[in-house]
C-alpha cells in the first residue's frame, strides 16, 4: 500500500517536475542577454568631427561589443571617411539630409530612434554637450527608457558613475533598461585616435528624404580667431566682479589675446548680461578642463567648479580672500582686477614680444 502511495506520487511529480524544468529552461533562454553592440553619436562641423565627439568612441568601447558610429546632416557622407578610422569602430551610417544639420531635437530623435530599433543596440553614447543633452533624452522617452546623464566611468555594460550635487558627491548608478542610453563627460575619457584601418561605411536604414517637422530658419554667428571653449587649453573667465558688460569686454579679450586662450564667464556674468550664454562655465553650462583656467572675479560657487575643477592648472584673481575659488585654485592672487588684469596683460604682452 504505501509503495503504491509511493509510485503513485512518483507518477504525479514527474511530470511535474518535467513541466518545471521546461518552464526554467524557457525562461532561460527568454533572459538570455542579447550580445553587446553600440551605437556612438557623433557630431560634425565644418567637415570634421568635432572635438567633444571623439571621447564618444573611448567611452562606447567600454563595453566590449562592436561600435557603429551614426553621423547627420549634410556633409555627414564625406565626414564618415574620418569617422571610419577611429579606433575600435566597425561601422559607419549617415543619413545626408539637411534638416539633420542643426541637430534639432524634433527630427533627429526619431531617426537615431529608428536605427537604435533596426541596429537593435544595446547602448547608446553621446556627448553631454548641448547636442547631446538635446537629442538623446527625447529619443530615451520615446523608447521608453531612462537616459543617464554626464557619465565619467564605465564600470560595465549596466553599471555607471556619474556626480551628482554640482560634482560634490560621485553616485555609482546601476541600469536594467534593454537600451542604456548615456550622455558621457568628454573631459574623463581620452580622445579616440584614427588608424590606418577603415571601417564599413553605409547609408543610415531610413530614407533620407524624409519629411521632417521642425525647419532652422537662420542664425547669426560671431567668428572669432580665438580657440573654441569646448576644447581650449587655456581659458580665461570672468565673473560678476567685472560690475558690467563694458569692464568685460575692455578686460577678458585683450587678457584672452594676450595669452592665446578662449573666453568664458560664470553664471553671475551670463545672468548679468556680461556675456553670452555661449561662454558660461558650469553646471548648467559648459564642462572645460584646459591645461590653464584663469578666474577673475569669480567667487567659486559650486556650480562653477562644477564645470572647471578638473583645469590642470587653476588661477584665481579676487579681492576676497575667503572667496571659495581659492580653495580650489593652485594659484591666487588677491587684488583689485581692474588693476591686476591690466598689468598682468601688459607683461605678457611685453613677454611675448
């Protein structure tokens, strides 16, 4: 009798458990990872790829699997011949249309969507530059994902490390999202280097004609000689201390000239109407770290260092000697500016004579 009860609950199990362990093995191999492949979002100019661009490749290698580069707008067919030598990618896709050319959020998002889609990517890079912060949040809402911001690690293929509170505590960030989609810091990943070799190069699967929903009307542009911000290896930056537009513009471009940097402001002097917002310096504006990063007039808010601190070498001129600047600065000099700005630019006017 209890053999009976025995086998007849042998009977009942086994199938059972032949039924649990299809359904591990289905579920298995449904939570299988899909193998590993990037898409790097770069951003051209004048036929080439700008400078912010080319950490993009340094940091879309991070994760192991092979790099597809997606350049657009006009000129994005000839740009892609540079774009195909950098180190590590595989593959290169343009879309040549020119209403891609200002990267307009409303018309580039669905096409870097719709190639993330046919790609069937796993990661997306870009630079947390305007374009980036423009384009790659609306293309994470309209797939349904959280985009992660202003990354200055790769840990691997899900985990990220990015600051947080204005670069005063570093937050170590784990996504479960099928597509991560990252804006990376190009100023914590290295420039990726051209090679001999040539990657793949086609046409974006999209038609390139499509009919976009946002036109650019115009722009008016100031050309300077001076080196761009973005990537300068000497800035020099004034802030509120200035007192008006007219001390700005007396002061910071003969300074600028003098040592053959760019300008740049706080957020005081762009609020003030110092200075365009083009050149704030920030948490809210751009992220700089030249070789030289003079202050004048800066008092040191967190939300400045947050777009300077990792300068080389970080100069500050105030007449305040608690100003915050100086604790991050290697070199301070308190003084009136109006008089130390004049003399400083005199000498190495003199210098470079």
């Amino acid at each position: 009798m209890c053999i009976c009860v025995a086998l007849a609950r042998a009977s009942v199990l086994q199938p059972f458990r032949q039924s649990a362990r299809s359904a591990v093995s289905s579920r298995l191999f449904l939570l299988s990872p899909r193998p590993l492949s990037t898409l790097a979002i770069l951003e051209h100019r004048e036929g080439r790829i700008s400078a912010q661009s080319f950490p993009v490749v340094t940091a879309a290698s991070k994760f192991g699997g092979p790099i597809t580069v997606l350049l657009a707008g006009s000129g994005s067919k000839e740009v892609s011949t540079q774009a195909a030598k950098l180190n590590g990618v595989e593959k290169v896709i343009y879309a040549s249309n020119n209403a891609y050319d200002k990267g307009l959020p409303e018309n580039f998002a669905p096409l870097l969507v719709e190639n993330i889609k046919k790609g069937n990517f796993t990661h997306v890079v870009g630079a947390h530059s305007a374009f980036g912060k423009n384009i790659l949040p609306r293309a994470s809402a309209l797939l349904d994902v959280q985009q992660i911001s202003d990354c200055i690690e790769i840990k691997d293929e899900n985990t990220f490390v990015r600051p947080i509170y204005a670069g005063n505590a570093i937050a170590t960030v784990r996504s479960t999202d099928t597509i991560k989609i990252v804006t990376i810091r190009g100023t914590a990943f290295s420039p990726a280097e051209e090679t001999s070799s040539s990657a793949t190069v086609e046409e974006a699967p999209v038609d390139p004609d499509a009919e976009c929903t946002t036109a650019w009307v115009s722009e008016n542009l100031t050309r300077s000689e001076r080196p761009d911000l973005g990537t300068a290896p000497k800035v020099v930056s004034g802030g509120r201390g200035l007192k008006d537009k007219e001390n700005f513009d007396r002061l910071m471009p003969p300074l600028a000239d003098a040592l053959g940097a760019a300008i740049g402001a706080s957020r005081a002097a762009v609020d003030a109407g110092f200075a365009d917002n083009s050149l704030q310096i920030g948490q809210t504006g751009k992220v700089v770290a030249p070789q030289l990063y003079l202050a004048a007039g800066i008092s040191g808010a967190i939300q400045h260092l947050a777009g300077m601190k990792d300068s080389k070498v970080i100069a500050a001129i105030n007449k305040d000697p608690d100003a915050p600047i100086f604790q991050v600065a290697d070199v301070g000099l308190v003084a009136d500016l109006f008089q130390a700005i004049p003399e400083l630019t005199e000498k190495l006017n003199t210098g470079n004579k």
